[in-house]
C-alpha cells in the first residue's frame, strides 16, 4: 500500500504533468497546433523539472536534523527526551513540564526588568511576543520582498497591477516572479514556529496571540494593496496555524469584526473591487465589460459538455477567455477534457490533501505538525478558491490553481512545500521527533544551577537535579533494550 508522502508525490507529478500539457494547449494558435514535441520542448516542461527537483531536495534531505533542539515539543505537551540507536531516534516522555520539584531563588535573585504605565511597575516579561524581535524582523524582510514590485526596473505592472519581479533566467529568458507567493508560504513556518516557541504564552491574548496576528496583519495588509485575494488566504491559513498550535478560538471571534471592517474598508479602497462583487452577484448586467469574463468561463465550462471537445479543440482559448492559461485553465480543462478531466484534477487534489491530512493526524512533532497543517490548508483553499471563481461560484480573483495554472515560481513553491510535507513523514518513520537526552539533562542542570539561593534550598536543589538524572539514566538503559527492535522496524 502506498504511503502519503508517496500518494503525494505521485499526485503532484499527475497534477505538473496535466499543467505542462494543458498550458501549452492554452497558449496554442491556429499556425501552431499542440504536437507532443512542442509539449516537452515548451518552457513549462523546464519549469516542471525545476519543481520536481525542489520537491525531492526538500523531501529528502534531512534537513529536521538542523534544528534546535528547543523547537523540537511533543504535540501532547510533554518534554521529551531520546537517544540515537544505530542512526535511528527513540525516545520516551520524561518530565511534562518545568520541575516542579525544583524549588525557585529567593526574590531578589530573580529581579526583572520593569517599565513603568500609568504610574504602575510592570514585568517586561508581561510583553510576551512584543519582544519577540525575530518575528518582526522576518515580517519586515517579507515586506521588503514584496515592496521590489515598486521599485523601477524591476517591478512589472500588469493590467494596472504591480505583483510581479522580472529575472531573467539562462535558457528560460524572462521569469516572472510573484513575491506574494514567496510571503504565503514562508509565513507558513514562521507562524508554526511563533507556535511552539511561544506555546505556554499562546492562550493570552495581549502576550500571546496579538503579537501574530500584529504580524500577519502587516504583511497580509501591504499585499492587500495589489492582491486582496491572496492577503484574506494568507490570514485564513495564518489563524488555522495559531488555532492548530493552541490559541482560543474565541479570541478570534472577538477579532472577526475587526477583520470584517478591514475587509470592507480594502474593498472600498478599489473600486473594481466592488464592482466584482456586483459582477459576481449578476455577470449579465454588464456581459460587454465587467461581466465578459465570468461569463467566458462558464461558457467554456458548458461547451465541454460531458466529453469534452478533444485536447487542442477548444474555442474559448482563441481570444475569448482571458487568462485562459492561469487563473482560469481549469475552464479550459473543462472545455477540452469534458467531465472526465475534471474529475481527475478534483480527485488529484482531493488526494493530496487525505494524505497530507493523515501526515499531519499521524505527527507527534508540534513544530512539524503545524508546518504540516499550514501546506494542506495554504494548497487546499487555494484549489478551492480557484474552482470556485471558475465555476461562476465565486467573485473574480487573481489566485491560481496550485501545480495546473501557468507560473514557474508557483509550480517551484508549490512543490517544495510537498516535499516538506514528504520529509516530515519520512522523519516520523525514521523515529524522529525528540531532542536528545543529554539536552534536557543539561536544561536541568541548568535550571538547578540558576535555583540555588540558600545552602538549604541549595541541598534541595541538589537532591531533585539528582533524581531527575538518575531517571534520564534509567530511560536511557531502557531504550537501548528497545534499540534492535526500533531499529528493524525502521529499516523494514
């Protein structure tokens, strides 16, 4: 039977392989029809190649070996502790949480820094996430990224818009690149790792959740300026991250009308956005203008009919439907594959996220479950998005199907980010997923060091750290008796 990060990788060089061939189709003319050299020839094979090569780096090199070992908490809560047998990880649970046992310094040893509001001292420490300054760094660095679109020579406006870089690439020429992509999917690790590293703080407001969400705000808003669509997927996919890892989902309800009035008053902003609303609700109103589009879709959705016309034949491809080969080639799939095509591409997506779906259920790694949650739902609502504005079920809006729509730098992104997925369910069945032991005996000795205060409390110290490391000894003989046995099963 073949496992997700199998079904995944299959269902993704499906998904490529139909992009590569349907683009190409769309973008065909009357001089120059679709023949299966032109198909393997064309830029869009490069790009798949380019993004299959980003899918196996990502899904095999063991780059979860890397990381430290402090992001590395159980999704049950529990420290836990491991050693290496014969190149594979095992661990057990050994303490959950701080020790208890370990009695604190006396007052004056643990002053804080305070600062004062309203007259009244308040622990430093009470800013929670506020202080975290790695998290507004790489909010400020992503704005960055997306602020090259302003800058002349390199930005490139197109219909009035100004989402996209040029580089150019030996033997691909001019690759246009979306630096909101690059934002949507970085943020997916940065938000999963704010998760973990602030878990116990996550529960509280002020302290916890606001400073992520301040985050996401920032970068979500300056891609509204140009890419509201993209921004609304960015903070959906953001919240279900912090939700995942913790945070109440009340809170968020409280924070529904703020996202609402931000919502209407980006909407208002532009008036073609409003104006696709209204298109949205009667294409027909104005068929000639803004309704031409929706209503070039659908059209082309219903030409397929059951069969559709054969690959090639379709007529909507030949200056009728715009964009017919990004954001909206499903149409065009539809047209030309009739329903049996789409089917297959609905089935290939529906099959990417079961089994992401049962990586992420299977995850005993905090960190690699969220990351995991953050790639299915950022590829999922986004398909969905996509099937929805094509079928006349949604407003127009700039979002491309994952894997299918024409962009080199989407395909890449895209599969990367599966390949992530791949790697962290071939680190579940290589046994990773727990910081080494010696790790967690220093933390403690650490944390006895720092508590002593007193000769008394000193002694008592003394006697906790020491049974604590007698117990980290005692979980170490015993997962070297379980080593041959976890080591077979891994090799199997």
């Amino acid at each position: 039977m073949l496992r997700p990060g199998q079904v995944i990788a299959l269902c993704a060089l499906a998904l490529l392989t139909i992009g590569v061939v349907m683009v190409t189709s769309a973008l065909m003319d009357v001089a120059r029809p679709v023949t299966p050299q032109g198909i393997v020839l064309s830029r869009w094979s490069a790009y798949m190649v380019l993004a299959l090569t980003a899918m196996g780096l990502t899904a095999l090199v063991p780059w979860w070996r890397w990381l430290p070992a402090r992001w590395i908490t159980p999704a049950g809560g529990a420290r836990i502790s491991g050693t290496m047998i014969g190149g594979i990880t095992t661990g057990r649970t050994i303490a959950s949480g701080p020790v208890a046992s370990v009695p604190s310094a006396p007052a004056e040893a643990q002053a804080e820094p305070t600062f004062t509001v309203l007259g009244r001292s308040v622990p430093l420490a009470a800013l929670g996430g506020w202080l975290n300054f790695q998290l507004w760094l790489v909010a400020l660095a992503l704005v960055g990224v997306m602020a090259l679109v302003y800058v002349p020579g390199i930005g490139r406006q197109v219909n009035g818009a100004h989402r996209w870089i040029n580089l150019v690439l030996p033997g691909l020429g001019d690759l246009s690149v979306q630096p909101s992509e690059i934002a949507k999917w970085a943020l997916i690790p940065v938000m999963a790792w704010y998760a973990v590293t602030m878990r116990e703080r996550l529960r509280k407001f002020f302290s916890g959740l606001a400073p992520a969400l301040g985050a996401v705000a920032i970068i979500a808003g300056f891609i509204a300026i140009e890419d509201l669509g993209t921004a609304v997927l960015l903070g959906a996919v953001a919240s279900i991250i912090l939700i995942a890892g913790g945070a109440r989902i009340w809170q968020f309800m409280l924070m529904l009308p703020v996202a609402g009035l931000a919502f209407v008053a980006a909407v208002l902003a532009n008036p073609y956005r409003l104006t696709r609303i209204e298109t949205f609700l009667n294409p027909y109103a104005d068929p000639e203008r803004s309704g031409y589009h929706m209503i070039q879709s659908m059209l082309a959705v219903h030409n397929g009919e059951v069969f559709g016309r054969g690959l090639g034949h379709g007529l909507q491809k030949f200056g009728y439907l715009p964009e017919d080969h990004s954001d909206f080639l499903f149409a065009i799939i539809c047209e030309e594959m009739g329903v049996p095509g789409a089917l297959v591409v609905v089935c290939l997506y529906a099959g990417i996220i079961w089994a992401g779906w049962l990586i992420v259920r299977r995850q005993q790694v905090l960190l690699f479950k969220l990351i995991a949650t953050g790639v299915v739902a950022t590829l999922g609502l986004q398909a969905l998005i996509n099937l929805a504005v094509v079928t006349g079920l949604g407003p127009t809006k700039g979002i491309a199907l994952p894997l299918l729509s024409s962009g080199g730098t989407g395909w890449i992104l895209t599969s990367a980010c599966l390949g992530v997925l791949i790697a962290i369910e071939r680190a579940a069945r290589a046994g990773y997923g727990v910081a080494t032991t010696a790790d967690h005996l220093d933390a403690l000795e650490g944390q006895g060091t720092q508590s002593q205060g007193s000769e008394g409390e000193g002694r008592a110290v003394k006697s906790a750290r020491t049974t604590q490391l007698a117990g980290g000894m005692s979980e170490l003989n015993e997962l070297r008796g379980h080593g041959a046995a976890q080591t077979a099963r891994a090799l199997a």
